[in-house]
C-alpha cells in the first residue's frame, strides 16, 4: 500500500513523464485548483500548455470542524491541465490510475455526464465525473470558456480528488485515518487546521473587517484592470498577474463572508457579479497582452 | 431500384455520451441519412441503429451501389430567337444543332435537349454526405474539441468505421479518418477490431460490447433474477433506472452487495434516494414488504472475479449512508421553526428575493385558499411556515431532490401534528402528471398556494415562458396546480388571478384534459368558452357534454348553433328586447315557447349543477330549430319583426351558451 504522499509523488510523475510542467501549489487561497493562474490565465489564447500540481482548496462552508469523515474545509486536488488536449486523452487518464496501483480490469469505471460551470469565473466546461466501483474520483472537463473567453484550444482538464482517492486506496474509512507517510496519518498533520478555520470561518471571522477586505481588494483589481486599459504604451511588463491575485482574494473573501452567514440573497448575486467583472476584465486583458508578447500586435 | 445491394456499416466511435441523449440522437440520426439517401435517389434497404455510450451506429442492409442512370431535358433559347442562338446553345452544350429537340410550351416552343445523367457512386456520395449530415445531429449541449472552430458535436469524436460492402467509404471529420475497423470496451476488448458486415456484433460481443440495447436489458435482468435466486428478496422495479444503466454500459452485469441494518432505522426516503439516484442502485424489499439492507448495483465489466467491485461499492455506500445519519441526527438539533429565519440567506430567484419573503406570500395564500374552500386554517398555515425550512438542512443540501419530503420526516420527528408534518412532506407533488396529488387536504392547499405563488411571482417579473424555454419549470407549475384543483375537486375561481396568469392555467387545462384525460378538443373549447366558475364546474360540464353529445338530437342541434352565431355575427346583432307580440304564429311563435319552457327547465337542473340533465333538455330543442329555420326568414324585410327574431335567437344562444358554447363544437353536418 502506497502512502498518500507516494500517490502523489507516483502521479506527478506519471504527469511529468507526459511532459507536463509540474508545479508547486499557488500561494493564495483559492476554492479549486482551476482558480490558480496556472489554469485559468493559461488556458486563454493560442499557446499550448501543460501542467499538473496539487492545489490545497479551501471551502470554508464545506469545513466540519474535523469531524465528519468525508469533508473538509481544505483538500487537495491533483490538477493536470493539457492544452490542447491529445487525442488520446482518456487513455493517458487510464494510465495514470494503473501508476498509482488500480487494476482497472478488476474495477468498475464509469464516465457520468458533468459539465462544469463556475459563474464567478465566467467559465464552463463539458466533461464527466469518473466513477470507480460507485465513487466519484476525478472530474474530467473540456473547457469551452474562461474568463467569458471562449478558449482557442479546447484544454482537457483532470482534477483528482486526492484524500478520497487514497481512501479508497488505502481501504479507509475516514480520511483522518490515511497514512500520510509511514506513522504518520492525515489527522496527524491536519486535524487542528480543520477544526481551528471551522472556528474561525463559522464564528469568529469579522464580517466588518471582510466586507472592507473585499472592497480594497476589488478596488485594487479593478483599478490596475483600468490602468492596463488606459495606458498606451508599457503593456507587456503590465502586472496583470497581480491584478489577478487580488480577484483570488475577492473570491475568497466572499467565501469567507458566504460561511459567515453574512451575505444576504439580494447581495449575493450582486457579489459573485462583482467578482466576475473582475475576472472577465483580467482574462480580455491576460489575452490583449499575450498578443502583444507574442509580437502579433505592437506594445 | 438497381440489382446491386450491398451492405453498408457506419459506426462513430465518440468519448462518452450521456446516457440519457443517446436515444434521441439515433432517432435523429436515422431520419437524416434517411432523408439524405431519398434526396440522393437511393433505396437504403432495411435500416438500424443501435447506441452504447462510445458508439453510435447506423446500418442499412442494402443500400444500391449506385444511383440509376437518368434524363434530364436542358431547356435553351425559344424557336422564336433564330439560328445563332440555338447553334449558341448546341455549342455551350457540346452537341450538334442538328441534335436539338423543339419542345412545346404554353409559351411557344423552345429548342431542348436530352441529356443522359450517369448514376454516381454510392461510396462517392455518401463520402460527400457522411461529415455534413453527423455534425447534423442535434444535441442539448454541444463541445469543440479541436479548436474554437472545429466540428462541434456532443463528446469528441475518436474514430469512425464506414463500410460499404467490404469498401471503405472514405471520409474525414474532426481530423478522424474513417476506417474499416472498430474498437472494444475500454478494458474488455482490443483497440482494433477487424469484422466484416456479418461478424459485426459478434465481433463486438468477443471484445466486451453488446451493441443491442434489448441485449444489454435482457442481461441485466436476467442477471438480477439469477443473483435473487433463493435469497427471499424481491426487487422494487425502477424501470426509469434501468434504462439508464442500459445506456451507461457496454457490458452491464448486476452485482448484490448488502449494508449494515442498522442503517435501516434511518428513513426509507434517504435509503433509497442515496441508492436509486445517487448510487444507481436497484434496492430490495424482505417477503414482508420492507427494505432490506441490500441492493444491486450494476457494473460495465463481465465480472467481479475479486469482489473488488462489490466492495468498493459496498464502502461508497456505507460512506454515504454515515452522512446520511450525520445529517439526520444534527439536523435535528435544531427545529424547523428556528430554521425559517435563516431563509432569509436563501435564495428563491433572484429576482424575487429570499425563500423567507416566499414563505411570508404562501402562507398567506394558503389562509385565503382554506378560508375560501372553508377549510381551518390552522395546521395549513403551520405547514406553510415551516415548508422551506428544510431547505437549511444539511440533508436538503445534499439530497435536493427530497426538499419538502425531509421537512415531513423533521417535522415528524419534532411533534408537528399529522395534518402538518403530512402537509409539508407532500407540498411538492404534484411533480409530474403522473405523480399523485398530495393525499391530505392541507397538503393540497399547500402545494396549490406554492405553485401559484411562483407562478404569479415570476410572472410579475416578466418570467413566463416563451416558446421552448421554461428555466424555472412553470409549465410543470402551472398543470400542477390544474391537476390538484380538479382532481383534488378543489372549487376556486381563477378570476382573482392576473389575466396573463389565467390565460396560462386555462391554456394548461386544456393541455390537462385533452392530453391527460383524453377529452375532444372541441369539447374542451366549447366549455371553457363558457367561463365555468372553477376547474371542477369545468370537469362536470365536460363530463356531461361528453355523454350528451352521443345522443343523436345533439350534433345537428350544435350546427345550428353555428349557424345562429353566424346570423347573429353578420347582423352584427348588439342586443335588444324581445317583443312576443310580434312573433308569428307557427313555427317562430313556437320556437320562442319551446325555448321558454325549456331554458325554465335547465334553469333550474343548473341550480343544482346537473349538466347532464341540462344538456339533455337543451338538445331536445332540436325539433322546434329545424322547424324554426325551414319555415321563418330571419331576415324579414320589416325591420321590427328582423331584429325581435334576432332577439330571439341572441336569447337563446346566450342561455344555452352559458353551459358550453355549442357553436364550439365540431360537426359533420356544420356549414359556415
């Protein structure tokens, strides 16, 4: 039996050998691993792509305070984005579950239609969750849109959901009891940060200070969005990658507020309007610089 | 038709379709190769279709190989136009003047000639065809694959087998080119599979897919009845399920596995809503009609040689079910009544505010409904505070479908009295025209106050339903509400409701009694014409014309009726007094006291609401008309006498009109 860690070492390098770059997590919170820049900015214009890499995601109301076996406020994903994606696509995935040890010949695999949409992003795919022997392991999408984007090259998008995974791997229960690495276990190293952000995101977090958190947050992103815009010359150096890491914050706040009970049913959608104005505003001007950069236009 | 048949074979090897689309896209398949074919002047010969979820095939047994030879007639220039045009017209056609024919027209005669039009190919044709009419299909939601502007179509497109005979009708599309080979199941089967037109499905069947739907049915069945064998357990038929597994596998075969009992002390509406929906699983009763702590699942692989497979499930099941009672028991901890506020966090369309604010609108519905239906108030309103509550539950969250239905069971376990809990536990049904209404009263006025109240909110806000598009489902609102006022025999009238709202509801009920009840539509019209007080005024009229209008008096008395509304109309007739002392003796003098008598008669059968009797008496009416209109001119050259005699007729088309307008209904003898 394989430890959690060595699943994962096993599918990076499944995923590295397929030439994908293999990433380290992006260090802002994000909800799902689609949100990192190397998906959601990358997946934009004509340059094809490869890349894999676990993203921790937080869902602060998904958190249970360490208690329910199955859920959690952070879990990690593997993410692997091929762009475009290889004919041969679903083949790869296949392989990628003999590597870290399912027989698929003695397994029952089913691909079930879901399309994944994400207002906040102004995105949306077509694809499938995989389900082995009746669980749901990896969703499998083709993106059609990002950032309100429609997308040059249709990238194959797989996320495996890694602590159920390896629960299923390791024939667990719960997924506290994973083992980590030997003598190790998941609660080991991630009990008190389940419980201590369920505290925090069901409780204590000051819906004052995460309203104005947002406000700034949004109003730096949209400024440097209308910076970009305005300016004549200077695009390419443009950091719009910056701009992004603040709709990143946006988004996280607004969860932040939603597991806080704060945000009412007229603001809600007021809100998620406000952060995909944000992301669509970066997205149109990720793939105006790209053109530049690539000398199709001048800067 | 031409001798030469051969078999052709088209198979589209796609990434996997949802299951659920498959059907109709053969169908619409079928029908454009069809229609493609016709259009080419060839005979296909027997042809079928089959679908699995990586494979659509079509199959024409025998399809000509090429098209029959034919003449077509090229008209040139008139005779009248003189030698050089038609030497012009023999040279652009490369043939002699001398072979020119002169056809006669109407407009003079015209030099012609006959030129043979050789058959092409069938291989050709269809090669040309082939990428055009697939990307025809239809799907709910198409993708691109290789590039924003690349074929679009329901799930990429991966290989395609094309033959006709033993040759390949070669094409391409989406950077596929068609070939003569297939492919297997993903685990069972080879990627290339060689066959040939009479080895196909056997073929197929070696390397894991059974390509016949009724094949991969039968072995599911038959499987399930082999696993219960001897075991006392009897399955509870889902037949819904059933197909959908039919179309998610290549290769089904049905697996048992059991759960702990235990988890029987939870709701049998949890059990089974994890396992049928979420699961697809088959679930089973004991011999004494419970649910027993087993079920059949049904995997894409001949066999669990391991038991892998049984396990796995058996653990994501087990997994689920530990949810399950998680949020059973925690949500619990907190009453439904302390739930309503948190509504105010829950949204019911965006437009239209919370859940909470929905809430407030029912119940007071649900009052003016029981108050006007003269039914206590009480447990309704409790009901209808408590209904969305559920909606904050952790179990609601993450089994939607049983929204209203926990409530019940919450409200339940939390001491609400029978009326409520039962009340709030069936508010949603009707969902369907085939589910029941709600067995309680209290539950129908509940039902009917929500669906009336989305129905007249989103209508408020500019949200009904044009044309195919219907996001919010209040279509299904909407005949939900008619099925529950006229099989709950529920007497409201629809006048307080908006016009554009009611037009929808009648518009509904016609759907309801025509399609679901299987009335004649002229029936329906006729009585709705007559603006019955409420929907079960409306059921009773139809009920009694339906009987009445099989008398023979009845459809030679409606074509009068025609035909007096026809007079009344063209006489553009606006009213007046009927003066008796100027009616004629004979047949006018008797018409206007048969109608006296008569109408006094229906009168009163209608105080008591006997349509039946009423329609009867009317259509004895019959005589006096025929004789009425033999024997009087209506219009009478002495203006007095023409317009009491329209008077006449306006009095009794109007009485007899206020049951079901006659002049409606469709009859074999109506004249216009």
């Amino acid at each position: 039996m394989d430890s959690y860690q060595e699943t994962i070492f096993k599918l990076k390098r499944f995923w590295a050998k397929q030439g994908c770059v293999i990433q380290e997590p992006y260090d802002v919170e994000v909800g799902a691993g689609t949100m990192c820049p190397e998906t959601f900015l990358r997946v934009l214009g004509p340059k094809p792509y490869k890349v894999a890499y676990v993203q921790p995601s937080r869902r602060p109301a998904d958190g249970r305070y360490g208690e329910n076996p199955n859920r959690l406020y952070k879990h990690a994903q593997l993410q692997v984005i091929l762009k475009p994606a290889p004919a041969n696509v679903m083949d790869l995935y296949l392989e990628s579950l003999e590597a870290i040890g399912i027989k698929l010949d003695q397994h029952d695999l089913k691909f079930e239609e879901d399309n994944w949409e994400s207002p906040t992003l102004g995105a949306w795919g077509i694809g499938w969750q995989v389900m082995l022997d009746g669980l749901e392991i990896t969703q499998f999408t083709y993106f059609q849109q990002c950032g309100g984007v429609d997308l040059d090259l249709a990238p194959a998008e797989l996320t495996y959901g890694l602590e159920r995974l390896v629960a299923f791997l390791q024939d667990r229960k719960s997924v506290y009891d994973i083992e980590w690495v030997e003598g190790v276990s998941y609660r080991d190293v991630r009990f008190l940060d389940e419980q201590q952000f369920s505290v925090y995101n069901f409780e204590k977090a000051d819906v004052g200070m995460l309203w104005k958190l947002l406000d700034l947050h949004e109003a730096e992103a949209q400024r440097l969005v209308n910076e970009y815009n305005a300016s004549g010359t200077d695009k390419s150096r443009f950091p719009l990658l910056a701009a992004y890491d603040h709709v990143l914050k946006c988004s996280h706040n607004f969860n932040l507020l939603d597991a806080r009970g704060a945000i009412s049913v007229t603001e809600r959608v007021g809100v998620i309007g406000r952060v995909r104005k944000l992301a669509v505003g970066v997205a149109a001007a990720w793939c105006d610089q790209e053109r530049i950069l690539s000398g199709e236009v001048a800067a | 038709m031409s001798e030469a048949t051969q078999p052709f074979l088209l198979e589209l090897g796609v990434e996997e379709i949802p299951h659920w689309m498959i059907v109709p896209a053969l169908g619409e398949f079928e029908r454009l190769f069809r229609e493609t074919m016709a259009q080419n002047q060839l005979e296909t010969g027997a042809v079928r279709v089959d679908g699995t979820p990586r494979r659509l095939v079509l199959r024409a047994e025998a399809l000509e190989i090429r098209q029959a030879d034919r003449e077509e007639l090229v008209m040139g220039p008139p005779k009248a136009a003189g030698e050089g045009a038609a030497q012009g017209f023999a040279r652009k056609n490369n043939c002699a003047p001398a072979d020119l024919l002169t056809e006669a027209t109407p407009k003079g005669e015209y030099y012609a000639i006959r030129r043979k039009i050789e058959g092409r190919e069938s291989r050709e044709i269809l090669a040309g065809a082939l990428p055009g009419l697939i990307t025809k299909i239809p799907w709910p939601k198409a993708m691109y694959w290789t590039g924003r502007d690349g074929v679009r179509f329901i799930r990429p497109i991966r290989w395609i087998a094309a033959l006709l005979g033993e040759q390949i009708v070669e094409f391409e599309l989406a950077g596929v080119k068609s070939g003569a080979n297939s492919r297997g199941h993903r685990r069972l089967g080879a990627d290339e599979i060689v066959f040939d037109h009479a080895t196909y499905e056997e073929r197929l069947e070696k390397n894991g897919v059974i390509l016949s739907a009724e094949k991969r049915r039968k072995r599911i069945q038959d499987g399930i009845k082999k696993l219960l064998r001897g075991k006392g357990l009897k399955l509870i038929p889902d037949a819904a399920l059933l197909e959908d597994i039919v179309y998610l596998t290549e290769f089904p075969t049905p697996i048992f596995g059991s759960f702990r009992e235990e988890f029987l002390e939870l709701p049998q509406e949890v059990l089974s809503t994890v396992m049928r929906h979420h699961q697809r699983y088959f679930t089973l009763q004991r011999e004494d009609g419970s649910m027993a702590p087993h079920f059949i699942a049904v995997m894409n692989l001949k066999a669990d040689r391991k038991g892998y497979v049984q396990k796995g499930n058996e653990r994501v099941l087990e997994a689920r079910f530990n949810d399950a009672r998680f949020f059973w028991q925690s949500d619990l901890k907190r009453k439904l009544a302390e739930r309503v506020a948190d509504l105010a966090h829950v949204t019911f369309q965006a437009k239209l505010g919370s859940y909470l604010e929905k809430t407030e609108r029912v119940k007071a519905r649900a009052r003016a409904i029981a108050a006007s239906l003269g039914h206590p108030a009480e447990a309704v309103e409790r009901a209808a505070e408590l209904a969305k509550a559920d909606l904050t539950t952790d179990m609601v969250k993450e089994l939607t479908e049983l929204q209203g239905v926990m409530g019940g069971l919450y409200a339940r376990e939390q001491g609400e009295p029978e009326a409520v809990w039962r009340a709030i536990y069936e508010h949603y049904l009707p969902q369907s025209m085939d589910d029941p209404i709600p067995a309680t009263q209290e539950g129908r006025i509940l039902s009917l106050a929500d669906k009336l109240d989305t129905l007249e909110s989103c209508f408020s806000v500019g949200m009904a339903p044009t044309g195919s598009k219907d996001p919010f489902a209040l279509r299904r609102a909407a005949q939900g509400a008619v099925k529950l006022l006229v099989e709950g025999k529920m007497r409201l009238p629809l006048e307080g409701l908006a016009g554009e709202l009611r037009e929808f509801l009648l518009e509904r009920a016609r759907y309801y009694f025509k399609e679901i009840r299987g009335l004649a539509y002229d029936e329906i019209n006729a009585v709705l014409a007559a603006q019955p007080s409420d929907m079960v005024d409306a059921e009773a009229r139809l009920f009694a014309l339906k009987l009445v209008r099989q008398t023979e008096n009845f459809e030679p008395l409606a074509a009068s009726f025609k035909r007096i509304r026809n007079i009344l109309k063209q006489a553009a007739f606006e009213g007046g007094e009927l003066n008796p002392e100027l009616l004629e003796a004979g047949p006018e003098r008797e018409l206007y006291e048969e109608a006296s008598r008569v109408l006094a008669s229906v009168e009163q059968h209608r105080r008591s609401d006997d349509y039946m009797q009423s329609l009867a008496i009317i259509a004895t009416l019959r005589p006096a008309v025929d004789r009425f209109f033999d024997a009087v001119l209506v219009n009478a050259p002495d203006e007095a006498v023409r317009r009491n005699r329209l008077a006449l007729l306006d009095r009794l088309y109007r009485q007899v009109s206020s049951i079901a307008d006659f002049s409606e209904i469709v009859t074999s003898s109506t004249t216009e």
